[in-house]
C-alpha cells in the first residue's frame, strides 16, 4: 500500500502523527478488523515518534498498545479511541515508559 512506502521513505524522521482511518465499524467477536494493525506497521517505521494521535476510527488493545510503545520508544503523548475498560495509568506506562499524557475515549470515532 501507498502508505507503507511512506511510512518507509519517511517514517524515520516523523515525530508527530495524526492518524485517520476510514470508519471501522466491522467487529467479529468483539474484535477489530485487521486494518487497525496497520497503524502498527506503520509505527514500526517510526521510532522517533514522540506524539500520536490515533483517536479517529482506531480501535486500541492493550497487545496492540505494547507493540507501538515497543517500535516507538520515545512516544509520550497517546490518544486513542475505542476504549472503554478502567485501567490504570501504570498499565499505560508498561507500553509507553517515557509517557506524560495519554487521552482514551470509549467512542470510536474519537469524540
């Protein structure tokens, strides 16, 4: 995808990202299509990213969360959507050790 070839070219150099995907609202046994694993793909390419916004239409999971926050060492600031269980901010800081800010809404649209 057009995207990846980006995300390869430039990746390295990105700090902040705002990232949008098109409405996900397919879930099979309470679980996301794959299309939200490419938002970690991506971060993979990416491992100075310092802040991310991916609160548009991203469904986060605690496995996926562990995966960003392993290819982006650096990121302190998160926002995610489509989450809608309580966990602690220490839950969060496993994924993200250098995290300051991190914004979780239930909606998955990100409002």
């Amino acid at each position: 995808e057009s995207r990846m070839l980006v995300a390869r070219a430039f990746g390295h150099a990105c700090r902040h990202l705002e990232w949008s995907t098109t409405p996900n609202y397919a879930v099979l046994n309470g679980q996301s299509l794959p299309r939200d694993n490419f938002l970690v793909e991506w971060c993979r390419t990416a491992p100075n990213l310092v802040s991310l916004d991916a609160s548009s239409h991203v469904c986060i999971t605690m496995e996926r969360a562990a995966a960003i926050g392993s290819a982006c060492p650096l990121l302190e600031d998160v926002k995610f959507s489509g989450w809608d269980e309580v966990s602690p901010a220490e839950t969060w800081a496993r994924c993200f050790p250098k995290l300051r800010q991190v914004h979780l809404s239930p909606d998955r649209s990100g409002e």
